[in-house]
C-alpha cells in the first residue's frame, strides 16, 4: 500500500513515485520538493491524506472558483524552501526553474530564463512592500486583494 493511504507521506522515493502519479509528465530528473512543500502546509515534514487532498483539490480542473487565498499559501509554501516564512529572490528563481523543468520547458534557452527573471522581478516589485528583497505570505496576500491576476505569476 501507499504510504499515502496509510494516513502520511515523508520526503523520499515514496514521495517522489506519488508525485509523479500525480502529474506523469514530470520529468525522472525533475526536482519535487517544491510540491512536497506545497502540500505540507503545516511543515512537518509529512503529508497527510487529507493535506495531499486538499493540493488535489486546489489543482485540479475545477466548475467550482479556486479561492485564491488557499492557493497562494499552497504556492508561498512551495517556494519557501527554508521554511523561514519568507520567499527570498533566489528562493522564487529556483522554484521557478523546477517548474518550468517539470512542465518539460528547456530551462537552459534564454527566452525561459527571460520569463522567469521577469515573473520574480514583477512579483518582487508588486509584493514586497517593504523592499527587503523577500515576500511574506501576508504581503503575497495583501497583494493579491489589490491584483488578483498576480496569482499568475507566482
């Protein structure tokens, strides 16, 4: 049995073949730690059944609206890869290039590499509202009540 139908997931192979069941076309060398964050929402180090529901829910086509307040902790968790409470530049550029590299885009052409450093930059200039050079997860929040397609970028 799955580790997941036993009631949690810990980081390694086990995660990693139940990642890609959720999205087959993640390639073998792609990076998964940015979903195993994105679905350990209260950073223990596992992901329970109900947290892995739940990241099924919020990525999948849905009739019902996304409420876009769940989505951006599930995405500000991804990325906060120290699990600090903050996403730093590199932070986002790295979890980018995950993504990008997991949706089979070559991460090497500069065209990709242009579109992430662009995406940081604008999130950065539209969300830190303090100008330290990282986000919150209250400022990605506040932010996105004033713009909600900033939900686009990040």
């Amino acid at each position: 049995l799955s580790p997941v139908c036993l009631g949690s997931l810990s980081s390694g192979p086990w995660l990693s073949l139940s990642l890609r069941a959720v999205d087959p076309d993640i390639p073998p060398d792609a990076s998964t730690d940015h979903l195993f964050r994105a679905m350990d929402r209260n950073r223990d180090g596992h992901v329970t059944f109900k947290e892995y529901l739940l990241f099924q829910a919020i990525g999948a086509p849905s009739l019902t609206p996304i409420d876009p307040h769940d989505l951006i902790e599930i995405a500000f968790l991804m990325y906060d890869q120290d699990g600090d409470g903050y996403v730093t530049k590199d932070e986002m550029l790295e979890c980018l290039l995950n993504v990008f590299r997991a949706r089979g885009l070559d991460t090497d052409s500069p065209e990709v590499k242009e579109t992430i450093q662009m995406r940081v930059e604008n999130l950065l200039k539209l969300a830190d509202q303090n100008h330290d050079g990282r986000i919150t997860l209250a400022e990605i929040q506040e932010a996105t009540k004033k713009d909600p397609s900033i939900v686009n970028l990040f």
